[in-house]
C-alpha cells in the first residue's frame, strides 16, 4: 500500500496572524475597561450589599465576624419609627421638589422652542449650568443665602416689607429657614428644583424638537392658540419624554442627600425633619455601625423606588392610562 505524500501548510506570517488577532479579540479588549470597572465598581457592591443586608455586621470588628441573621435586618428596619419618619421626609421632599421642575421646565421649554429659537442654545447652555455645577458649592452657596442674620434672602424679604403697596405680604421680621421645622423642607426643595429645573428643560427640548412641525403649522391654520397648541399637541406627544424626565425625578428625589445633609449639618435640622432615607442609612452605618442593616435599608429603598417607576411607566408608559386616553 503506497503511502500518501503529505503537503506541508504554509505558516502564517505575523502580519497575517496580528490581523487574525484584531479581528477576533481587539474589539473584546477596548471594550474590556468598561466591563471590568463595572464589575468592580458597579457589580460587586450590588451583590455585596444583597449579602450583606442578611448579616449582622460591625465594620470596625472586620470582615471575620459576619453572621447571618436571615430577615433579621429587613423586619428591624419595617418595625423602627425613626426609618418611617425618614421615609415619609423623604416622600415629602420628593413631591415638594419634584413637581415644581416639570410644571416649570414644560412652559420654558415651550417658550424657548416656539418663540426664543435663535437663542435657544445660549438659554439651554444657561440652564444646565446647575446641573454641572457642584452640589456641594450649590448647597453651601444656597445655606449661605438662607442665612437667618446676613443671608440674601431674608435681605429680600426685608426690602419688599418696607415699600408701601406690597409690604404687608411679607413678614417683618427674618425668617429661620434652616431652624424651624415649617421652612427647612421648602429650603432644601428650592436648592433642588433650581439645580435640576434646567436639567428637565434640556430633556424637553429634544422631546419638543421630535414633533413634526406640520402639526403646530397646521393647528395655526385651524386658527389653534399657542396655549390650545400647547394642550394637544405638545403634551400628549411630550408623552415618552415626561416619562423619562419623571422617572429619573423619582430616582433622584428619593436618594436625596447632598442638599439636605450640608443645609442641616448632617443632623436633619430640628425634629429631623430633613433627614432623607439615605441620610439615616449613612448614620446607621456610622453611628450605630450597623452595616447590615444599613444594607438592608437600601434594598429596601429600592423596592420602592422600583414599585414607583413601575406605577410612572402605567401612567406615563407606551401602555400606560395616558397613553389610552
């Protein structure tokens, strides 16, 4: 039996090979930094803090003494007044500071899309610069403001008590906004809605700029006002947008802390009635160095950041009741 000749491969050459390679891997590595810092930073924490929230752990004790408790931390945190009041505080603040941007970014954007379009990127530029800027600048700038001897406001109010027509509608005398219970909530949502107004007002703009303008030309041949414009056309095509914009008001509003913790000193201000579900999850962690149940309170607050997105996506969603209407 004769036996076959074998014909030798040729080898690649490294340019050949270095090509192969790119073509197969490169893409996987430049993309890699993104997966890792994300498994490391975005992840991990997650997983960790869903283990942590069934231990009982005291981080100055190290990482040796976890025990596991169960639902331990999640029936401590439902049955504890004080997770209640700062839960409640931080719903109060939610819808005092998140219902004023959407009544006023929809108008302004409106006006600045129908009638101020030539400068409609300076205005734009101009009211997202809070949003860029540092909370902690903004918060110290506004507690600054609210100062009850020497801040800006009170100033205000002092000068429009003295003219003649008007002054009876102001107090004479100044105002505590930040040691009194009736005002440190107001306080705190004027930060809020003046940092995250212009914020709403850039994402309505892009919604607005998705609107055929046919529909306005041909509501103005009907003889259709601005306002009657407004009412059925611009709203219920703004639709998907307000949706976006008040889910990301739901999630902001609710983790609420940088405002709040620098305008109160970290304490809540009097009656803790500015303390918000994250601030009393920090000083759980710090002051009673409770990690787990301070785990425990996340997960919890992001069960109801969860049932409320999903309550905004039936009223605001494609499906939702505005969407039948």
């Amino acid at each position: 039996m004769q036996a076959r000749a074998t014909i030798p491969r040729e080898r690649p050459s490294i340019g050949t090979r270095w090509n192969n390679f790119q073509r197969r891997y490169a893409p996987y590595i430049f993309i890699s930094p993104f997966f890792i810092l994300f498994l490391a930073f975005g992840l991990f924490p997650i997983l960790f803090l869903a283990y942590l929230s069934f231990q009982e752990w005291q981080p100055s004790a190290g990482l040796g003494t976890m025990k596991f408790v169960g639902l331990r931390n999640y029936t401590d945190n439902l049955t504890d007044p004080a997770f209640w009041d700062a839960l409640r505080h931080t719903f109060s603040l939610a819808v005092m500071s998140g219902v004023p941007q959407h009544l006023i970014a929809i108008p302004l954007a409106f006006a600045i899309h129908m009638g101020l379009r030539k400068l409609q990127g300076p205005l734009t530029a101009v009211y997202f610069v809070p949003y860029i800027t540092s909370v902690v600048a903004i918060s110290v700038t506004f507690f600054t403001l609210f100062s009850w001897q020497y801040g800006a406001i009170n100033g205000l109010i002092q000068a429009l008590h003295s003219l003649p027509l008007i002054g009876g509608l102001f107090p004479a005398e100044r105002i505590n906004w930040l040691g009194e219970k009736a005002f440190i909530q107001p306080a705190i949502a004027l930060v809020v809605v003046w940092r995250f107004t212009g914020w709403n007002v850039v994402l309505y703009l892009a919604g607005l700029q998705s609107i055929p303008k046919d529909l306005y030309e041909a509501a103005a041949v009907d003889g259709a006002t601005r306002a009657q414009q407004f009412r059925f056309i611009t709203l219920p095509l703004l639709r998907p947008m307000m949706f976006l914009a008040i889910t990301l008001t739901l999630i902001g509003n609710l983790q609420l802390f940088e405002e709040p913790f620098i305008l109160t000193n970290g304490g809540g201000g009097p009656g803790q009635i500015g303390t918000t579900a994250v601030m009393y999850m920090l000083r759980t962690y710090q002051s009673y160095a409770d990690a787990g149940l301070a785990a425990a309170m996340g997960w919890l607050l992001f069960v109801v950041i969860a049932v409320l997105t999903f309550v905004n996506n039936q009223v605001f969603g494609r499906s939702g009741l505005a969407g039948r209407e």
